[in-house]
C-alpha cells in the first residue's frame, strides 16, 4: 500500500518533467531530421550516446577552465559534425530508396557506433561530473530535488522557443518548413536540397547531443544509451505526430508526466488485486501511445498519413510469378541436401543449420507480412518471443514437449490478434511503430514477471523429449517443422486470401470497391504471421533449451527485417537466403572479432547501398541478365 | 424482395459538402435497368462525390441512395459492393503486383464469396470466366501482362472487366474511355452499351467527350456546382439553354461532330 503525500507526488512530477525536457530534445531532433528528409533515423540514439561519452571525455580534457559546461557545448558541436557527416557520407545515397531500408541502414550506423564506442571508451559505465552550481539540491515541500533538475525542467521549453524563432524567422527556418510541408514543392521553389539536407541533419544531431551530454550527470554514460533513448524518442514523434516539433513536445510531457504518476502511485490495491505502478513507467510510453495512436492514428499534430502504403518497396510491385516447376524441383534438392546435412557435419553446424532453420520460418512471416500483405513490422520479435515463452512456460508446467510446441504457434496467435487489431488500422511508419510499441510492451512484461517468465534470468531446462535431444535428431525434426510451416506459407500467399491481401497492399480503394474487407484480411495477415513466428519461436526455445527476455527485443525484431531485406522482400527464397546468410555471418565474425557487431553493421550498410533488392532480387536479375 | 417497379437506383436529395462548400447540393434522380445514363458537367461540378456517395467511399451528409428500394447509403464500400454496386474509378485503380488476368480472377473470387479462401488456389480459379470477361473489354490478348506497365487506356479496360465480373446491378463508370483514341472510346462504350441492355444493368458515367455522351447515353444529367440543372433525353440536354450557358458561356449549340475540341467539355 502506498501513501501518497502531496510532496512526493510533486517530487515525482518534478523528476518526469525533468525527464520529460530531455527526452523532447532528442525526440525534437528525430522529428526534424524526419519532416525534412523523411528519414527514420534510428541512429538518433546512437548521436544521443555519443554526445555523453564526448561530453564525458571533454570534461576531463577542460578540468579547471571551461569545465562540464564547455564539454557539453563541444560535445553537442562534435555530435552534430558527426551527424553532418553520417548523412553526407551515407544518407545521401539513399533518399530515394525504401523507407525500410533507409532504417535498416541507420541501424547499420547503431550497430558501427555501438563498437567503435566500445572500442574508444571501454564497457565499463562512466560517471559523469556534476554540474558545476548545480550539485545541490533544493527542497520542495519536505522533499529535496536535485537543483540539476530544474535546469533540465528550463531546457525543454527553452529548446522549444530557440526552435521555433529559427523555424519562423529565418530562412533557413522557412526552408525547412517548406520542405516538411511540400518536397516537391520547396524542389520547384529551387531551394538547395542537398545542402538543406545536411544542414537539418546537422541541427537534429547536434540535440541530440546536447540532450546526450546534459544527461551525464543524471547517469553514468553507457553503452546501452542508444537503443534505450530511441525506443522512447521513436514514441514521442509518432504520438506527437511525425515532423512536428511542439506535437514532439506535448507528447513528452503526456509521457514524463504518466511514468511520474506511475512511480508515485506506487504499489495499490484494489480488492485482492495488486498492481505495481512503479513496474508500469517501462510500459507506460508505449500504452500511452498505442491509445493515441489508435484513436488519432497521425498523433497529436501531425498530417494525416497518406493511404498509399509507403514503405513499399519499388520491386514490390514487381510481377507475383507463382513457383513453377523448376522452382519446385529446386526446394525439392534442396531439402534433400539440408536432410543429409547431419551425415556430413559436426554438431556445431548443426546448431548454426538449426538456427538457419528457425530464423528462416521466422523470417518468412516477417516477409509475409511486408511483403504479401505490405505491412512493415518492426516488432515482430514479440510473435517470436511470445511463442518461445509460451512453449517453456508450458514444458515448464509439466506440459509434453509436443504439446508445449503446439502452445507456441497458439499464444503468438492470440497475440497477434490483439496487437493486430490496432495495428491495422494504421499504415506505413505509423504502423511499424505501433508494432514497435507492443514489442516493447511484451518485452516489459517478461522482464518483469518474474515468478512466470523468470524476468532478466529467462527461463533454463527447456530441452525437447528424450528422442529428439541429440543434436542430428532436433535438426531433422526442425526440418520437418520448419519445412512444413515453409511450404504452408508459401501455400497461404497462392491462395484466395493470399491474392486478396496481395489486393489491399497494391490498392485499398479497388479491394473495398469488389467487395474485399481490407481491415480484416489485414488483421487476418498479421495473426498468421504472428502464429508463423509464434512457431519458430517454439522450435527456438527448445534448440536452445533456454529462454531469456533478449528473445523478444529489439535488436531480435531488426534482426528478422535484416534477413527479409538481405535475402530480397519479394523473392519467395529471399528469407531463407536471407536467414543463412545473416546466421552465418553473424557467427564468423563474432568468432574472428570482439567488434562483430560493427561487421554485421558495415554489411548492412553495403547491402543497403548496394543491393537494395536484397541477394534474392540481385541473384534475379542477373539471371534475367544472364538469359537475355 | 423490394418492389419490381423501384429504380435500380433512387437518389433523393443528396447533400454532401466539403468544409463549408456543397460539393453535392440537394441531388435527386433515378436510373432504371438497362438504362445508361451519363453525368455530365465541368471540372468541380461534383461528378466523383457523387460517384463516391453511391459506392459508400464517402458519407452522404443528408439524403437517401436506393438500390432497387432498399437503403444503401451510409454502408461501407465493400458492402455496397456486395450488394451489387460496381466502380470504375477516374484514375484507374487495379492491383498493380498481379496480371490482368489475376485482377479479373481476384474480383471473381470477392463476387463468389471466396476472397478470403486459404484452401482455394487462387491462380486455377476463374481462370476460363476472366477470360471470357477481357474478351468481352478487348484485352483477353494482354492477359498474361502484368498491370503495372498497361497503358492507361487498357488500365481503364481492365477496370472495366473487373467491375462487370462482380455482376452488379448498378455499374458506375468515372471516366470510362479516358486515354483511349476515338476508336477504342466508341468500341468500349459499344461494351458498355450492349452490358447494359442485354443483361438489364443501370449504367452511370461520366465522361468528358460529348461524342461519346451524346452518342451512347440514354439519358443526360447534368450537374452545375453540385446541383443538377437539367436531366433528360440527348436532345432536351442539347437545347437546354441553361446547360449551354454554363458550359461554354455562350448562346451556341453544343456541337457532336467532335471535329472541334473547343466544344468539348472540360
């Protein structure tokens, strides 16, 4: 039970709109970056955790003179040339190319920065100074809140206003709001995009590098900073509404001051029922938007979105040639190879064939659902996770495995079908962000249901029957499954509903006007592809024979669009090649290298500017090259 | 059963309005079986929001759509659809990932009630009764073509095959020949004419080029900024004073000779 007094009430407030203040500014940087180039960056993070570890480094270069606050302006100016260099170097060669990918690559960007500060600064977390005149604290109503705070409460509004005289009052600012209205437009009016650009990136890198070096003090820099701000910052644009700077600030607060009433709340009771309020603040944001979203699908003030699906990829259109014979007879060798696999093999291949397997099912539902059904998901680890936990939960409750593997597919359903329910009423980066969202709602909840999913520690013992422990047998029966649910797939994308979903992603209008329901295909869509990977997330669970919340988080969710794109959106084969490939990769340089993130990243990068059809659609074309 | 002698199609005193403009203002007229009958008028008379009102793209903000007496506006799209309403639209809009073939077989599937079917092949359905249907519109030789790369007049005929394949009772067509040469325009409204008397369906469209209008329509309902100043048979329409006024501003007779394309109507 809780008392809640009115200081800690207001003590809590302080705190979120302190958190609250800092958070607008990275996300008013991402909203920036976006309304002008359209670019989803999801590297923001990664600039984000950068300016604290210059800021960290610059302090300690300034000591005595200039001190921290001279680190911060030199930290938030370092961020924002690094940020200017990103976007020349990199963003540059791919304005034209598919949202996904653009965010895919920017995520390359996340996994480089990641090693190259790991490589710079050490794992070790580094205390940050004290602000200088700011290291008291000053008491509110019994209760004392750190002076730092309130300097940080100032920053939001005061970030809000010098944003908005440049927007209103200069040119700079009227270009920049011409090309979040109207690109074509400010293109005709001659304004310099290139320059623009790189000038918008600039400015959104150099926030989030102030917001990055200003949080030093509150929290030591650490290497987890990136993905843990984005996922936040990702939320306060979308509620917010994409683009627009004041919605970015409105849904900051809405989002400090819920977590801050989530905290003071504390511990209630409502008959017998205990609900935890404290644990809620890592869900809150994501609850908060899931009901903006699905009531104001464009956030608070953005424009709303467009019908078209667009995040499809140009070559999604391309011509849908069902498999002919020769396709078949090529799985059909193929799967003859895989099934002699174990003949030939050491047992560590094997693991490696059997995560091929897993990931390449995993995968395919992703594929389904962008491809076949034109909705882009960047959680679809929650399927996946919902599927493993749901079968060693199950194991765990005494459950045969066979029918602790049927549960996987079931709960990810079930999932699904609540998720989906309000994901399809959204389209493009709104709807990837909503599945953003209930992948980190998932996430929370297995991270903090301890007596059920055994929290941080996951859940261990998860281990298939007796008959299929050894390691050639788990295999060829995760070929079986896997095969199966493979061939199952491709089946559903052949049939009548398969060819009408095909319908509400290349034009809504027509699909209603004959008759078809596209809500509820879609919705259709998203719960079989979230059985699909509620499935692999079965056979994962009990490969491993353990289970822990990074099953379902959300590098696990990119890492499933990384094996779609890499293989190619379209081609039926892309995610198997795709899945092979990423395991494959992933594992030799994680062997060869203690940076192999970084690796991974620069091959995202490359196939990103190089292939952007993934290797399926490349290995396509130079065929059709190479008959003509 | 709603009465055998109801219209097709009633429309009693639609209303639609944009903001604070009547895009629609008050609207009433019918169409009958096997009647085709053109809506005519200049840019922004209200032609599409019509269009979008009767198939339920749109809400009527007052008025009442009959389909053979029974209430029909209001309904979502899909089930105005399936109760018999068929569309073209003014930008052609088929699925652009499939084959002409596949967007007729597509259209069968949804009027069979099967578009939702995961045990039906969707590639060996309907295969012979889509063909039938692009003979019917002149594209049975582009079948296998993949929709994105028609031409925009073959797109319209498309369009065409797959709003007819639904079967429906009302056929409403936004534009139906635009992009096509002269020849191609008379041949499709020569389809559009014979569907409509030989299987008995209303037929409702908006074109631009008075030749096909006043060559085709059996009936002319011309609508001025969002009110219908004259309804009748092509020569009650070409007489009509007020109709010439606000077309062309001028006291001349519209011309169908099509010689002239400063006659015609934009």
């Amino acid at each position: 039970m809780s008392t809640l007094s009115a200081g800690s009430l207001l003590a809590q407030l302080l705190t979120g709109l302190a958190d609250a203040s800092s958070l607008f500014v990275v996300a008013a940087g991402l909203t920036l970056i976006f309304g002008v180039t359209r670019i989803v960056n999801f590297a923001h993070g990664s600039l984000y955790m950068l300016g604290a570890y210059i800021a960290y480094s610059a302090t300690h270069a300034f000591r005595g003179g200039v001190g921290f606050w001279g680190a911060v302006v030199v930290a938030a100016l370092a961020t924002g040339l690094f940020g200017a260099a990103i976007e020349r170097l990199l963003l540059k060669r791919l304005y034209g190319a598919p949202e996904l990918l653009q965010l895919m690559a920017t995520f390359g960007v996340v996994l480089i920065v990641r090693d190259a500060t790991l490589s710079l600064w050490g794992a070790e977390d580094l205390l940050g100074p004290r602000a200088p005149g700011l290291k008291g604290a000053i008491e509110v109503m019994g209760r004392a809140i750190p002076a730092y705070d309130f300097f940080l409460l100032a920053l939001g509004p005061v970030v809000l206003l010098a944003l908005w005289l440049v927007l209103a009052r200069t040119r700079f600012g009227m270009l920049v709001r011409a090309a979040t209205e109207n690109r074509v437009v400010a293109g005709a009016l001659g304004v310099d995009e290139r320059a623009l650009f790189t000038a918008v990136f600039a400015l959104g890198a150099t926030l989030a590098g102030l917001a990055g070096a200003l949080q030093l003090p509150r929290e030591p820099a650490n290497l987890g900073m990136d993905l843990g701000i984005i996922a936040e910052a990702f939320v306060v644009t979308v509620v917010g509404g994409l683009g627009s700077i004041p919605g970015a600030f409105i849904a900051a607060l809405v989002i400090g001051l819920t977590k801050a009433l989530c905290v003071a709340l504390g511990t209630v009771a409502i008959g017998s029922f205990e609900i935890a309020f404290p644990k809620l603040t890592l869900v809150a944001e994501f609850v908060v938007m899931a009901i903006v979203l699905s009531v104001r699908p464009q956030g608070f003030l953005g424009a709303p979105p467009a019908m078209a699906p667009t995040t499809a990829v140009p070559d999604q259109r391309r011509l849908i040639v069902p498999p002919g014979q020769r396709a078949l007879l090529g799985a059909a060798i193929a799967l003859l190879l895989a099934a002699l696999l174990p003949l030939i093999s050491d047992e560590y291949t094997l693991v490696l064939a059997t995560d091929v397997l897993v990931f390449a099912l995993f995968a395919s539902s992703l594929q389904f659902l962008m491809g076949t059904g034109g909705m882009a998901s960047f959680g679809h680890a929650a399927y996946f996770g919902l599927g493993a936990y749901a079968a060693a939960i199950a194991v765990k409750a005494g459950w045969p495995m066979l029918g602790a593997l049927a549960a996987s597919p079931v709960i990810a359903l079930v999932g699904a079908l609540v998720f989906g329910w309000f994901c399809v009423r959204l389209s493009g980066v709104y709807l990837a962000m909503l599945t953003l969202a209930f992948a980190q709602i998932v996430w929370s909840i297995v991270f903090q249901w301890n007596d059920v999913t055994g929290g941080s520690n996951g859940l261990v013992g998860v281990w298939p029957a007796a008959a299929l422990a050894a390691k050639p047998a788990y295999y060829w029966f995760a070929l079986g499954c896997a095969g199966l649910a493979l061939v199952a797939l491709g089946w559903l994308g052949q049939s009548a509903f398969g060819y009408s979903l095909r319908g509400t992603r290349d034009s809504p209008l027509r699909a209603e006007a004959i008759g078809i329901d596209v809500r509820a295909t879609q919705w259709r869509a998203f719960a079989f592809a979230g059985a699909f990977a509620g499935f692999a997330g079965g056979l994962y669970a009990f490969s491993k024979g353990s289970i822990a919340p990074e099953t379902l988080a959300l590098p696990r969710s990119v890492d499933a669009l990384v094996m779609v794109l890499l293989g190619g959106l379209n081609a039926l084969a892309g995610p198997l090649l795709g899945a092979a490939a990423f395991t494959w990769l992933q594992d030799t340089l994680a062997r060869a290298t203690e940076y192999w993130r970084a690796g991974v990243g620069v091959v995202i990068l490359v196939l990103a500017i190089a292939f952007p059809m993934g290797i399926g659609g490349a290995v396509h074309r130079l065929l059709a090259t190479w008959r003509r | 059963m709603a009465a055998i002698s109801a219209p097709v199609l009633r429309v009693t005193r639609l209303v639609k309005a944009f903001g604070g403009v009547d895009a629609v203002r008050d609207v009433s007229f019918t169409v009958d079986a096997g009647e085709l009958v053109a809506l005519i008028g200049p840019n922004g008379a209200g032609k599409t929001t019509c269009f979008n009102l009767l198939n339920g793209q749109m809400r009527p903000d007052a008025g009442t759509i009959e389909l053979s007496g029974m209430r029909i506006d209001g309904l979502p799209a899909r089930v105005i659809a399936r109760r018999g309403v068929a569309r073209t639209f003014q930008v052609a809009a088929t699925f652009a990932s499939m084959t002409v073939r596949e967007n007729v077989q597509v259209a069968l599937l949804a009027r069979a009630g099967a578009q939702g079917s995961i045990a039906l092949r969707a590639p060996a359905a309907f295969g012979a009764e889509a063909d039938a249907l692009l003979a019917r519109v002149g594209m049975i030789k582009l079948g296998n073509e993949g929709c994105a790369t028609l031409a925009y007049g073959d797109a319209k005929r498309v369009e065409l095959a797959v709003a007819i394949a639904a079967a429906p009772r009302l056929l409403l067509m936004d534009e139906p020949t635009a992009g096509m040469s002269p020849r191609s325009r008379t041949r499709l409204m020569e389809v559009a004419a014979s569907l409509a008397k030989k299987e008995r369906i209303a037929a409702l469209f908006t074109e631009h080029d008075m030749d096909m209008v006043f060559g085709f329509a059996d009936r002319i309902i011309v609508l001025d900024r969002g009110q219908i100043i004259a309804d009748g048979a092509p020569a009650e329409i070409r007489a009509n004073a007020q109709v010439r006024a606000v077309y062309l501003g001028e006291e001349e007779p519209l011309s169908t000779d099509g010689t002239n394309t400063s006659k015609k109507m934009y």
